[in-house]
C-alpha cells in the first residue's frame, strides 16, 4: 500500500510544480535573466545527464566503450560536423571499442 501512497504523492506534487509554473506572472517570465537561465538549464541538465550515463557505474568511475563514443562525438562537434555525421561517428566508434574488447 506505501507504494501507491508515493505513487499518489508524486502526482500531487507534480501538478502542484506544473500549477506554480503556470500562476508566475507574465512579467517575470520576459525578464532577462529569466529567458537566459530557461535556455540554459536544459542543455545543463542534458550535459549532466549524459554525463552520469556514461562514466558512472554504481559509486565508481567507468571508462569503456560509450566514453570513446562520446569522444568521438565531441570531436565530431569541435569540427563542425551535422549531427548525422556526429551520432554516425559516436555509434561506429562505439561499436568497434566494443567489438575490440569484448
């Protein structure tokens, strides 16, 4: 039963977030700063996700095929290449990293 009373929980406490977005004041929202940090936090947050898939395994440090993946990615984006040719070169990277060493 403590499952669904978290289950319940967390949809409470999700429409109450989604509810205080919605009750901001239009004037807030065309400030500045506010349009900068609404840009910004999503790709922060996606850095940070990516970053914890790859290189983290339980409480320790990973280095294995999707990190020379994300290398190769990086790479690819620090010569301007489309994003095609990006995830194209993090894949083929990826998979002959595996086929190496596994």
């Amino acid at each position: 039963m403590s499952v669904w009373i978290a289950i319940a929980a967390t949809a409470v406490g999700c429409y109450l977030v989604k509810l205080l977005g919605l009750s901001v004041p239009a004037g807030v929202l065309e400030r500045p700063l506010v349009k900068r940090l609404a840009a910004l936090v999503p790709v922060a947050l996606l850095a940070a996700l990516t970053a914890q898939q790859t290189f983290a395994a339980g409480q320790s440090l990973r280095l294995d095929a999707g990190a020379a993946g994300l290398a190769a990615a990086a790479l690819a984006l620090l010569l301007r290449a489309p994003f095609l040719v990006v995830v194209t070169a993090a894949v083929a990277v990826t998979a002959v990293v595996r086929a190496l060493t596994g």
